[in-house]
C-alpha cells in the first residue's frame, strides 16, 4: 500500500512514509483525517483480522526518514470495528481543536482525547432490550457517523436512525429519542 499527500489542492504529491512492516497486509484504507492537536494526520486501515489507526507527521517540509508513520492503536478482539456481520465501513473523524479529539466508529464508537495514544469505547445506553452488550447497538445496527461541537458535545447517528448524545470525558452517550428520525439521511451542526 502507498500513501500520498498533497498540500496545494492536487496539483503536486509526495509520498507518505509508510514502512512496509505497517502497511504489510492491508486490504484497504478506510479513512484518512487531519488531526489538529499534534499537528499530524491519521490512516485508519483494515488488515485481514483488524484495523489499525496510524499517525503520521505532517510537517510543511517533505517528512524525513525519522519522522515516519507508525501505528496508534490496533482494534482487534473487544476493539474491532467490522466483524463482517453488520455491513458497516469503519470510518474516522477528528474534531478541529487543539485537544486532539478522535472518534472511530462502525460496529462500535470509540473515543480518543490524545490523538490515538489511548482509545476507549463509549458505551450507547438505551432502554431497548433487543440491544447487544454494552455497544448498545442492535445485532444489525452500526454507528454511520459522528458530529462533534467545539466545546466537547458529540451526537452519533445510527444506521437505524437513532440518535445517541454524549460529551467528552464520558465513557456513554445517551440515545436522544426512542423513535425514528423523519428520513434516513440527517445532518448534524453545531453553532
């Protein structure tokens, strides 16, 4: 697998410094995001039995051997994203404040405050008893996305329509309405 990166809109490419030990049985890659807080970008990546979130450098020079990509976290056993059952594409989103906020999300939704250094899942409380285990999802359901506000509030929409609200520095969301939303395709802002 190779990585590019382009800082003038397309126009030129240089290579992202990847080592063949990190990128050695990726199948695809899922999501690419700035991550403001270090001052670098994520890769979240799927080998045959996990997926990885490796962080890489972004400096405004072209990255040198010593600032290479290396991998964050791997989301395997309890962690992994996509167990193949639920249909869901593990995706990555990272707020645009200096905090270093990460959610990764798919069959579950985990959270990070420092960047990957440390992820933790976020338990989804529902008073739905058909949910599984403490993802609070149903056995076919899967978290599609994530908006987050600028103070630290986060809402995670389902792909059953359900909303879960939450804030950083807790380990849950809370699901907002037991009923579904007027369509199944819904946009989140925060002002």
């Amino acid at each position: 697998a190779q990585f590019y990166l382009s800082r003038d809109a397309g126009v030129t490419f240089v290579t992202v410094p990847v080592s063949s030990s990190v990128t050695t049985g990726v199948t695809k890659a899922l999501a690419v995001q700035r991550l403001y807080g270090k001052d670098q970008f994520g890769l979240l990546m799927q080998k045959a039995d996990r997926e990885i979130l490796v962080l890489c450098p972004d400096n405004t020079t072209l990255v040198t051997s010593t600032g290479a990509c290396s991998v964050a976290f791997e989301f395997t056993g309890a962690y992994r994203l996509n167990a193949g059952v639920k249909s869901s594409s593990p995706d990555l989103v990272a707020s645009a404040t200096a905090s270093g906020e990460i959610f990764v999300y798919g069959d579950q939704l985990l959270y990070s405050a420092d960047n990957g250094v440390s992820i933790h899942a976020i338990s989804l409380l529902t008073r739905d008893p058909t949910t599984t285990g403490s993802s609070g999802l149903l056995s076919t359901e899967y978290v599609q996305s994530v908006a987050q506000s600028s103070d630290g509030f986060f809402v995670a929409s389902t792909s059953k329509q359900r909303l879960f609200y939450g804030a950083a520095g807790l380990d849950y969301a809370i699901e907002l309405n037991s009923g579904e939303l007027p369509a199944s395709v819904a946009s989140f802002m925060f002002l």
